[in-house]
C-alpha cells in the first residue's frame, strides 16, 4: 500500500483527486512471495484480471515497480494482451531494484550466523542493565543479594532473554529478505534473472551516499514508520522519526549510566562491611551494564553497513617498517624505516640487527559505496536492458523512495516529461 498515495494522486479519476488522465492498479504478488516465479504468476494474474480477453489499448500500459517488484517484473516477461495479439505492457520503470543482487543476501545465504551472533551481541548489550535492575528492585530483600552474588539465576534469566531476543531479534529489516528466495538475490544468482523485455524501458537509480553515521537510524526510521502511512509525498519526515528514536534509546541508556556513574556506597554502610561490599558489587555491576549499552549504539550504522555490503574495509600496506630495539627482551627504542616496500625482513639496527625485530606498518580505510540504506546503487544502477538514463533520487532511501518529495518530481518527470521522450507522457 505505500504506492497508495501516490498512485491517487496521480491517477485516481473516480475520487476526483487524480492529476493525469491514468488508470493504475496495484497488483497483489504480496511483499513476502516463496519465490520469484510465484511473485511473477501473481502479477500476471492480476494483469490478465484487468485485460480479460477482450481486445484493450494496451500500447501505453507500463509498470512501475519497486524493490523486489522489479525482479517479479523482470521474472514475468512479457504477456499477450487479451487479443493475443500484442503486448500486454510496453514500459518498465524500477525504483530501488537490486539488479544486480542484493549484498544483504550473500550474508544470509553463504554466513548465517553472523546474524544471530549480532542479536546476541545486541541483546547482551542492550538487555543486561535492565534485568539487572529488574533484579535489583524486584525484591529489595533478596534481589540486591542476589544480583551481587551473580551465578547461575542471573545467567539463566539474561540467556533466556537474549534466546528468545534472537529468535526473532535478528535485525528488523533484515525481514524485507528472509522470505525464502534468499538464494535467487545473491549477487551471483542475479545474473540469471532474465533481463527487462519492454521496448520503453527505464531505470530509475536511487542513491544516498551518507557517510556521517545517520543512515542506518534514517533507514530504519522509514522501516518503522511506513511510508504509506504519510500524507501523499510526505514520508521525508521518517529521517526525523529514525534520529529522535536512535537519540531517545541511547539518552535512556546514558542517563541510567551516569545515575550509576554517580552512585557511592554511604559512609555508614562501612558499620556493616558485608553490606557495603554487597553495594559496591552492584554498583560497579550496574554501571558496566549500562556502559555496555551504551557502547553498542554507536556500531549500529557500520555494522549495518558492512551487512549491507556498502562499507568495504581496505588494509593498505604503508611501505614503512616499525622497528623495535631490545636489549635482553626488554624494548629499548623503536624507529620507522621508510620507503621499504613493506619489506622488514632486514632493518638498520646500528649494528644490532639480532636484537631488533621490525614488523610491516598497515593503514586501515573504509570505501563507502553509494546505496539507499538496504541496496547499493551499483546494483541498482545496471538493469539489464534498460535504454533510458539513469535517474538519481539523491536523500532518499529505500523505503522513502515510494512517497517522499523526490518522488513528487519523479512523478513530475514520469507523466509531464516523460523521462525526455514521449513513452511516459500522460495529459493533465
């Protein structure tokens, strides 16, 4: 439904609210097909709903689709239209398709367990301060006993938790994937996707090249916040929504922090030194836990980056050597050797070489490539056949994309100039 608004505006005649002289339907191959094929035999069905067998005008039927909508596309082919004689549609146009396969995919084809090591990490992290004060204040007689002496009831509880939280924690959108056709995404599995069959065809390239750490919580700001659930062109407001709930969440888990931070055992409770080394234990405990929270925040956006394929850690070898000068094991000096070609198998230890030890110097950089949060726009990019130039949505991300104010002016582009040709015109 996220086309919804869009699709009203733009052509809902019967509301009287449609802008041009068009006639959309919404075709229901459900966001979460078991396959490719099932998705194209849905679309199809609803396609020859609408054609019938009577002979229609079907010369200027395209197909907007998005996402994974492009590959069910692609998948169908092209029909007959309800002659036979002709085609069914004769334009395609892809917002956000991952043509060439989905990064997010080879991880959960080829490393499945990746992801459920991040939820535990996430839930260890995230989890441990508030079973501890679920703990501690639950009983004040015995949970600040029980919480100091740790053992197996505080393991038992956090485990059960974070068991439960990965079995279905695994990051949200991760969803959008694990639909069962994760095999028929990969990278490598794309290429047999047959390629678009439309003589008008066109794709439309979407990208934001963030590198500033915001793009994963405005990414997940528009997962949360569909954009079909914003006024027409309105879903720029979910970046907002994204950043407010990653500063509220890390602003509870560092205001809980510092209260523990700030905390001391009372001078009097050294009158009952079992009491106060009890505290001191929570104390310390407390505060760990809600540090670990707050260190887990900030990984969010590289590790969803690196999911995603759009941060590619590059090891760059310097050509420099560190070398270090011992005397009896103990380290003396170290100095760096340059323009070595990062061969230290011999370094110049004034004399000394059996005591110094030199080692390669590496430099550690992080390429970012241009995705919209979920699909990277290399992939999206390079539609097999596509004959149209590329179009940039440059802000919006994977999900904004279907409602946002970018996609007033594709709108604009689609039906007013028609991508700088006739095909896509359509009268006011």
């Amino acid at each position: 439904m996220a086309w919804q608004p869009v699709g009203q505006y733009c052509g809902n005649i019967q509301n009287n609210i449609g802008k041009y002289k068009i006639n959309s339907i919404y075709p229901d191959y459900s966001a979460n097909p078991s396959s490719l094929q099932s998705g194209a035999d849905n679309v199809k069905a609803d396609i020859n709903a609408v054609i019938g067998t009577a002979v229609v005008n079907t010369d200027k039927n395209f197909i907007i689709a998005h996402s994974l909508g492009g590959l069910i596309t692609r998948t169908m082919g092209q029909l007959p239209n309800g002659s036979g004689g002709g085609k069914a549609f004769n334009g395609m146009i892809t917002f956000g398709t991952p043509h060439q396969g989905v990064a997010a995919a080879n991880t959960l084809v080829n490393n499945p367990q990746i992801l459920t090591k991040l939820a535990d990490d996430a839930c260890n992290s995230l989890l441990i301060g508030p079973i501890y004060e679920e703990i501690l204040y639950s009983d004040m007689t015995f949970g600040p006993w029980i919480l100091a002496a740790g053992g197996f009831i505080v393991d038992a509880i956090l485990d059960g938790a974070c068991q439960n939280a990965t079995d279905v924690g695994i990051p949200a959108a991760i969803s959008v994937l694990s639909t069962g056709i994760e095999p028929s995404l990969t990278t490598t599995a794309a290429s047999s996707i047959p390629p678009m069959v439309t003589d008008h065809r066109l794709f439309y390239g979407i990208e934001d090249g963030n590198t500033d750490g915001t793009l994963t919580p405005r990414f997940f700001g528009a997962f949360f916040n569909p954009p079909g659930s914003y006024p027409v062109f309105g879903a720029d407001a979910s970046d907002a929504a994204g950043l407010t709930r990653y500063a509220s969440e890390l602003g509870s888990y560092v205001l809980d922090f510092n209260f523990w931070e700030a905390q001391s055992v009372p001078w009097y409770a050294w009158v009952l030194p079992h009491i106060a080394i009890r505290d001191e234990i929570i104390i310390s405990k407390m505060r760990h836990a809600f540090k670990e929270g707050v260190d887990w925040f900030p990984t969010i956006d590289p590790t969803w980056k690196h999911l995603i394929g759009s941060a590619e850690l590059e090891i760059i070898n310097t050509g420099e050597c560190q070398c270090v000068v011992y005397d009896y094991a103990n380290p003396v000096y170290s100095y760096v050797l340059p323009n070595t070609s990062g061969d230290c198998s011999s370094g110049d230890s004034g004399g000394n070489t059996s005591s110094t030890e030199c080692s390669t110097i590496y430099s550690s950089n992080f390429i970012y490539k241009p995705n919209d949060g979920f699909i990277l726009a290399e992939s999206a990019m390079n539609g097999p056949g596509a004959n149209y130039p590329v179009q940039v949505m440059l802000g919006s991300n994977h999900f904004q994309m279907r409602n946002d104010s970018k996609t007033r002016l594709a709108t604009m582009l689609i039906f007013e100039e028609g991508i700088g040709q006739t095909y896509f015109k359509s009268i006011k």
